[in-house]
C-alpha cells in the first residue's frame, strides 16, 4: 500500500508537468487549428535561455522572466518565419513543418550550450514532505506546479470564454474569413495564439527542468504524453488537457513503479490507440453549432 501511495503521489508530480505541456498544445490548436510538434523544443530553448541568466545573476525569478519573454518572442518568430508562410499552402504542411522548427532548435540548442545534461536548481526545497516519521515523495516544489497548472488554466478559460479577445482567436481559428468579414484582425490573432503558447512552454519548461536534467533532448519523451494527454481530452479542451495530463502522469508513474520505466511510452501508445478506436474526438469535446 506504502508502494501505491509513492507512485500515486510520483504520478501527481509527473502529470502536472505532463497537463502543462498538452495544455501548451492545446493552445496552439484552439487559436490556430496547426498541432505543434516544436513546442517541447521551444520550452526546451527558453529554459536553456532561463538557466544562461540564471547562472549570470544567481536570480531564479530573472531567469524564469527570461524565459517567459524568450517563449512570447519564440512563438512569434516560429509563426512568422514558418508556419505562416507554409500554411497558407497546406494546414498539413505547417504541422509537418513543426517537426523541422523540432530539429533545428534541438541542433541550435546543441551547438549553443552542447549536448551534456545541466541541472537546474529550483527556487523551493524539492526534497518531499516528512509525515508520520516518512518523507513522502510530493515536495513543496511539486505543490509549486501544482498550484501554477490551476491558476493557469482558470485564467486561460477565462480568457477564451469571457473576453472579447480570447473569442476573436477563437473565431479566427474556426473560420478566418467569417471572422475578418465581422472585423476581427485575423492576423494578429494568430500571432497572439502562438505567442500565448510559447508563453506556457516557457513555464512548463521551467518548471519541469528541476525535476530532470536539462538538455538539448531532454523534453522529447514528454511530448508523446502531453501528445497523448491532449489528444484524449479533446484538443479544443483546455480542462480535459490538464485532466488527462495528470491522469497520464499517474497512470505512467504506476507502470513504471510496478513494470519497468521502458513500458511507460508503450502505454502511451495504447491509450492514444483506445481513445481513437472509441473516441476520437477526445473525452471533453463536446459537438455544438458555432457562431461567429
């Protein structure tokens, strides 16, 4: 029972990162209707940017500023340079052109600041807490992310469903020539969506680099399961994004701690598998007329 609890708490750790990255995925989705692959790379790039200031100044709190306004200006470039020019050919392009922005920051990554694992130190004690006589495996860093998932996804709910803004993105992804006929600036809206997103790859990527080392490759394994996390939610669903990213979390935690860590992608790959045979559309979607 102890073994449970351990892994139960592990898989809250885990899966809070997991949501925050599929909720990442998400974003970009709900404002632009392009799955992109190269966000893991780019929240990979910032906390690299992030961890530079922070071994500059010795300031946690600059290097996580750092790190927020590298992932705004990153995602605007990433939509500037790439996948505007490539969508207005193909939507599928632009996604297949997400996995080249993957590689080329991954290699940029790699000759900036090489290819051997850095730690990153976190602002909080990330030892867990002591009850009953035992150290649990839940720290106060992991009620750090814990706390930083749900303020993010209130005030991005928020945002899509309660201002004015928040609904242009979404009008403009849904349907851009509706939405520049009723006067919505199409354009900036997609700007903005990416550079939202950027926004909240630059926290995951922060808030997950403590809890690993940090290198060049070292998110890639998390983009199957936030990939996975999303999916099964329901990509326009930011609630069902941090739902099943923790319940990724601990269902990965639990296979890993009973089986091997080996097995934890190929569950991955079987509950994506589940989801689209029974459910495709994802758990949180739900099918409503529109209008913009």
């Amino acid at each position: 029972m102890t073994n449970f609890i351990d892994y139960f708490l592990g898989g809250i750790s885990s899966g809070v990162i997991i949501a925050l990255m599929a909720l990442a995925l998400v974003l970009v989705w709900r404002s632009t209707r392009v799955v992109n692959f190269a966000q893991l790379a780019q929240a990979m790039f910032t906390t690299f940017i992030a961890l530079t200031v922070r071994d500059l100044t010795g300031s946690w709190l600059l290097a996580l500023a750092a790190a927020l306004a590298s992932g705004l200006v990153l995602g605007v470039i990433v939509h500037f340079l790439v996948i505007r020019p490539v969508k207005r050919m193909d939507t599928s392009g632009a996604i297949i052109a997400t996995f080249g922005v993957l590689i080329a920051l991954e290699a940029f990554a790699g000759m900036i600041w090489g290819g051997d694992g850095k730690a990153f130190p976190p602002p909080i004690r990330n030892t867990g807490f002591e009850i009953g006589g035992r150290v649990w495996p839940f720290s106060p860093y992991d009620l750090l992310v814990v706390v930083t998932v749900i303020v993010l996804v209130l005030a991005l709910t928020i945002v899509f469903t309660r201002t004015s803004v928040g609904l242009a993105m979404r009008a403009s992804a849904f349907n851009p020539e509706v939405a520049r006929l009723s006067g919505v600036r199409v354009s900036r809206m997609l700007v903005l969506g990416w550079a939202i997103a950027g926004f909240v790859g630059a926290v995951a990527g922060v808030l997950v680099a403590p809890l690993t080392t940090l290198s060049p490759t070292a998110f890639d394994v998390f983009l199957v399961f936030a990939f996975t996390a999303a999916v099964i939610g329901g990509l326009d669903s930011l609630v069902g994004a941090v739902a099943f990213g923790i319940g990724t979390g601990l269902v990965i935690s639990l296979v890993s701690g009973y089986t091997d860590s080996s097995n934890a992608p190929v569950v991955a790959l079987v509950l994506l598998v589940v989801n689209l045979l029974f459910k495709p559309e994802g758990v949180f979607t739900h099918h409503k007329a529109r209008t913009v």
